[in-house]
C-alpha cells in the first residue's frame, strides 16, 4: 500500500500576528516544509499617489507621514527635500541639523519596533518590551517637539512646523547617555541568547547578488555584506560633516545574510545613530526654522528624483511637476516593498516557523508596501 | 486524606463528597493562582505594572476573568466534528485533574493513595494528547491542525526522558507509590534524593552529580510535556495563531487554560516528590519540637506547595526570558540530547544502586 500526501495551501494573514499589519502570504507547505510563498499585497492601499496630485506641495506633508508610519520623520524630509530640489531652496542650517538629529532619532526608534517585533514573533517577549520602554523616551521628545508621537507632519518644504522645544538638548543628550548604557541589555539579553542564534544563524541566507538583483536596499542589503549606505554614498543635507561607521553584516553566527545579520546590523546602526547624535546635538545653530518656507509652493516644469537613507532603506521620492500648485505626479519609491519581494526566494525550503523568523527580519512596514 | 476526613468528622458521606472534590478545588486553586502570578511576574520582569484594578494588587483579576469566560457566547465554525470539538477540551482537563488525585500534598492530604501513583500520574496525564489531537483535527482550522500535530510529536517524544529518569528513581527506591518515595527522604535536606538519599555510605555521594543531571532531563522534558516556553510550539502564539486551541472560545478555551496551569503544578509536584523531598521540610518540624502532632500534616502541605510554587516561578521565569525553539530543534533537543543520557543516567545510577 503507498500512502498519499498532499501539499496544503495555507493562509497567513491578512489577520495572523506576525504579518506586521495586514500582509497575506500563501504558503504551500508540505507538513511543515515551505514549498513555495506568495505574498498578497494591497489590503492597506489608500490611493496615496493619486492623492498627491489633488493637493497643494505642502498638503502633502501629512500624508507621507503614513507611508512608512514608523518612520514618519524620514518621509517628510525625503518629501521636502524633493520638492526643495526641484524650488532651489536652500534651507537655514538650523534646520539641517535639527532634521538630522530627529531623523537618527527615529531611525532608532524604528529600528527598535523593527527588533522587538522580530524577537516577539520568534517567542521572546520580554526584549519587545524592553525596546518599546527606551522607544518611549524617543516620543516623548517627539511630542514636546511637535506635538505628535507617530504621525508628526513636522519637516516642511523648506524649514519645519515648529521649533525645537527649549528643553530638546538637554533631553536629546539624556536620551544619548541612557540608551547608550542600555542598548548592552538587548545584546545580553537576545542577540548572543543561544536560542535565538539557533532560531537566526542561516536562516532566511539573502545572498549580496540576490540582494542587488532584486533592488533590496537598507539593513536587508547590509546584512548580504555591502557598505552601501545613501547617508555616505550619495550624502544628503549635512550628513558628510558626521563620523560614522556603516555596520554591515559579517557572518558572526553563521552566513553571511543571513536573519541574524540583519538584526544584528540594525542594533549596530543604532550605535551609529546615537553617535551623529552627539556630534550634532552641540552644534545647533541659532535661527529662525521657518525662514526659507516659501509663501507659495509653485515649483518650475520638471521633474526631480531624491533618496534618501531610511531606516528600512532607500525612500525615493519622483515628482513631476507641471508648473501648477499642485504635483502632476508623486511616485515614492518605498524600501519595504522593494525588499518584501526578496521574501519567495529567501522562505524557500525552510520551515512555517523560519517564515515569520524572516519576515520579522526583513522589517516591511505595510503603509509603505501598499502606500 | 478519607480516613482524616473521616477521623475529623466521623461522617461518610461527607468524607467521600471532600475526597471526592479535592483534585477539582486543587486544580481551580492553582489556576487562579497561576494565572495571576503570571501576569504580575510577567509585568515584573518586563517593567510594567501588572494587573493593580480589580481587587487590592489586582488580586481578583482572574476571578474577573473566569467570569467574562462564562458568560462568553460559544461560537463555533462551522463544519467542524462536534463530538470531537466538544469532547477535547473536557479530556484534556480530566488528564491533568486525574493526576492530581494521586499526588500527595502531605502524609494525610492525598486524594487516593495509589500504590502505583508515579505510574498513574504519566498514564492519565497522557490523556493530554488524545484532546489536542482531537482538538486540532476537529477545529477544521489549518493552524489548529498544524498545532496539533507538532504537539502530539512533542508529547510523546518528551515523554521518553520523563519515564527513563522517572524509571531510573524508581528503580533507587524500589517502589512506585509516591507516598512511600516522599516517606524515604524523611527529615531533613541532606536526605532527599537529589543530595543522594537517605542511605549514609559511599553511594550517597557517587549519586550526587547523576542526580543532578536526572533532574536537568525531567525538569526540562516536564517543561516540554505541559507546552511551556521554550517549547510552547504547539500554541506557537506568533506562527500558529493560537495552536490547538485557536477555534475555541469561552468557557472551552477556559478549560485548555485551567489544564495548562494545573499540568504545571503537577509536574512541579512529581519533579519535587522525586528529587526533593515530597512534602517533607528540609529543617525537621515545629509540631515535633513542640509536641503537637497535629501540626505534622498540615506543615507538610505548606512545604509540599511552596516546593510546587518554587518551580512555577522557575518555568514562569524561563518563560519570559527565553524565546522559542524551531519544531525540528526541539525533537533534535529530545532525540539527540536528553534520551542518551537519559539512557545513561538509569545504567550508571543502577550500577550505584548494586554497590
């Protein structure tokens, strides 16, 4: 007698606790075997681009603020920059710098959801709380600074909302000193945690040409080995005036590429992070933030293409505009879905287990896949 | 326990209705215990607060809880195998609630003194796996399938090592009932079997080490029989969902939860009856220095179930520390690891016991 067996078609989201929001996978498996996976994509699709075009420059703002939702500082500015480049604007250099120190601050503070829910998915709770209590010293400066602790509409065209409030430096620099004690608890406690390298080390191995060949970009290109980061490589704003190491992924535990990597070169760029903090947090020039905001935002004919590094990768932003007040067209170039469709060839011959393990490794914030 | 009862109130009926509802109080006990102290640990242990609402300290949460339970609508899907469905949870909690019976909180306080009770304990807790098979097959639901599945292996795979070490103990004492082992290591804590027993001699101190490495393997492979962290892949919140148990709801889901509990208090009894003394007190007792004889039992209860709690702490510490192991990993962990030297525990402890 032979028995038969059959591959089995299952559905991992849109409601499952390890998608990170609204992603449904179709996973044929074979018992526990990954055969094959199928990402479905556009349960969060709000039309952002199209909106784009029915708006004035600046009414745009808020809404790039909910494309990558974690990361809500990076789009504004790559937004603003592009629209900068395309007015000539050339903005005050308080501006600059407190742009890049919000920014690194909320590379960290992504960075930590991006961590936490990874070792969430793979069982380890603890640490996940753990990232979101330091995540919360982060927004609470967020919120004295604008008002807002997720969605903060705070870098304009051209300056920002608000100035900074009076007491940013001296928490900014709290913050500086605390998380650089703290973040060697996380390492304590979940990247040299034997269970987790078992449940990490050469699983999900991204190899660095799969990598450039599917476009990936951010902490999934970095782990495959390759220094390329848009803050050294095509530095924008003030970014050339910093030191700072690129953390890329060496193979500590097993491959290189592999899921541990690419957690561990995220906790590595939050060192990174914390250290253009501190080189720019004394030298904030006096000024006026809203000096360089232009009366009205009617660029020339043309189009404009600016990246810029955020914390899931490379956040491109492609406007044409015709002239008008509003943008003719707004294309955003979102790292999360670039690196997502690295997911079939990485899920491959692994277990149901290691596709949550590799999901939460790549780090895809559904705003940004769906836009 | 019937023949105290029976001594206190000289009543027969009364003493079988005691004896009778002894394991079910115990089992509701340790569950409201349980599942409060795992939230307020829990809370500890990742810097919050806890539950601090309902009641002082949030002491009342789980009885807020077991409420809403009740009172919740049982929604089933649809085109599951009812019988099944309904049935599951029910013999998942007679496997733990069975165990409870034979397990002895003091010399007195036993529901049924078993003369085969270690043996008893592992056949009826082996329930547990019909019910979740049961549970994941009938749900209709993937994950609860797939749940069902990675525990069934895991059960049994796991209840391999229990029984060599459990066996390996046995053959030391020379008896199955579990009365007659706690009796063994009487006194004080130089004479519990994890320190070498209670026979002075050269043997003692060869079987110190092995029974250091036999209580490794059982408090590890118990971990993994009653679906704890880092083995909780069956329930595997963040893949499976909810494992097993996904589709249930209400008091149904209650019971899967009540036997998780009540299964944690029950292997941390067997692993502290085997290695560490039973219910006796490591310091010799306040009714004997006394001269009240009365008090014998009920001090032994007390350190029968402070032993018991010390070990909940220790896997509800493990819990919320460690993350999860990978399905293969865990079998590997079980087939590869803790077999052989269990294996090898019971050969070498069983050539001591020649000596």
């Amino acid at each position: 007698m032979s028995l038969k067996t059959e591959t089995m078609v299952l559905n991992m989201g849109p409601q499952h606790p390890s998608t990170h929001g609204v992603l449904r996978l179709e996973l044929k498996i074979d018992g526990e075997l990954v055969l094959d996976v199928k990402p479905h994509l556009g349960y969060l699709h709000r039309c952002f681009e199209k909106h784009a075009e029915a708006m004035q420059y600046n009414q745009v703002v808020p809404y790039t603020d909910r494309l990558d939702y974690l990361a809500a500082m990076g789009n504004n500015w790559g937004y603003a920059l592009a629209v900068e480049k395309l007015m000539g604007i050339q903005v005050p250099e308080r501006v600059e710098y407190i742009r890049v120190i919000v920014a690194e601050l909320q590379r960290i503070a992504s960075h930590q959801v991006a961590l936490g829910s990874n070792a969430a998915d793979i069982g380890a709770f603890t640490p996940f709380l753990y990232l979101f209590r330091d995540r919360e010293h982060i927004l609470s400066i967020f919120e004295d600074t604008c008002g807002a602790r997720m969605l903060y509409n705070y870098i304009w065209v051209g300056g920002l909302s608000h100035d900074i409030h009076p007491d940013f430096v001296k928490k900014v620099k709290e913050f500086v000193s605390y998380y650089k004690a703290t973040i060697i608890e996380l390492d304590n406690l979940l990247s040299y945690n034997k269970i987790f390298i078992e449940r990490t080390a050469n699983i999900g191995v991204l190899p660095l040409d799969t990598a450039i060949n599917f476009g990936a970009s951010g902490p999934a290109l970095r782990g495959s080995g390759i220094p390329f980061d848009l803050r050294r490589d095509d530095p924008y704003s003030i970014y050339d005036r910093f030191d700072f190491e690129i953390p890329v992924g060496k193979g500590l535990q097993g491959q290189v590429g592999d899921c541990w990597d690419r957690y561990y070169v995220r906790v590595r760029e939050m060192e990174q992070s914390l250290r253009i903090i501190e080189q720019a947090i004394d030298h904030i020039p006096e000024g006026d933030v809203q000096s360089a905001i232009p009366k009205r935002i009617k660029p020339p004919k043309g189009t404009v293409y600016t990246r810029i590094e955020n914390p899931r990768g490379e956040l491109g932003y492609f406007i044409i505009s015709d002239g008008n007040t509003n943008p003719f067209r707004v294309k955003v170039r979102a790292p999360s879905f670039v690196n997502l469709e690295v997911l079939g060839e990485l899920c491959k011959g692994h277990l149901v287990a290691d596709v949550i393990a590799i999901l939460g490794s790549i780090d895809i914030v559904l705003g940004e896949v769906d836009r | 326990m019937y023949q105290f009862i029976y001594d206190l109130t000289g009543n027969v009926i009364i003493s079988t209705l005691v004896t009778a509802v002894f394991p079910l109080v115990n089992v509701l006990i340790v569950a409201l215990i349980g599942v409060y102290l795992e939230r307020k640990i829990s809370a500890w242990i990742q810097d919050r607060v806890g539950p601090n609402r309902v009641g002082p300290f949030g002491l009342f949460q789980t009885v807020a809880d077991f409420i809403k339970m009740m009172q919740k609508e049982d929604a089933t899907p649809t085109d599951i195998d009812g019988k099944l469905y309904n049935l599951a949870p029910v013999l998942v909690f007679t496997g733990c609630f069975a165990a409870y019976a034979a397990i002895p909180f003091s010399s007195q306080l036993i529901g049924s003194e078993v003369e085969v009770g270690i043996f008893f304990i592992l056949a009826v807790s082996s329930f547990t796996v019909a019910g979740i098979l049961m549970a994941g097959w009938s749900s209709n639901n993937k994950y609860a399938l797939l749940g069902a599945m990675r525990s069934a292996a895991q059960i049994v795979s796991y209840e391999i090592p229990t029984a060599l070490v459990v066996l390996s103990m046995v053959m030391l004492m020379g008896t199955l009932s579990l009365t007659k082992i706690s009796e063994m290591q009487t006194a004080y804590f130089w004479n519990w079997n994890i320190l070498g027993g209670a026979t002075l001699g050269l043997s003692k101190f060869l079987l110190i080490p092995f029974m250091i490495v036999g209580f490794i393997i059982i408090f590890i492979s118990t971990l993994a029989e009653v679906n704890r962290t880092p083995f909780d892949i069956p329930e595997a919140e963040s893949e499976l969902v909810a494992g097993y148990f996904t589709e249930y709801c209400g008091m149904k889901w209650a019971m899967f939860m009540l036997a998780e509990y009540g299964n944690m208090f029950a292997v941390s009894a067997i692993v502290s009856i085997l290695f560490f003394g039973g219910y006796h007190s490591p310091f010799g007792y306040l009714g004997n220095s006394l001269g009240i004889n009365w008090l014998i039992p009920y001090e032994q209860a007390f350190w029968f179930v402070a032993k018991g709690w010390f070990f909940i702490l220790v896997q509800m510490w493990l819990r919320w520390t460690l993350p999860r192991l990978r399905v293969d990993q865990l079998m590997s962990l079980c087939w590869k690891y803790l077999i052989p030297y269990a294996v090898v525990n019971l050969v070498v402890i069983g050539i001591i016991s020649l000596l």
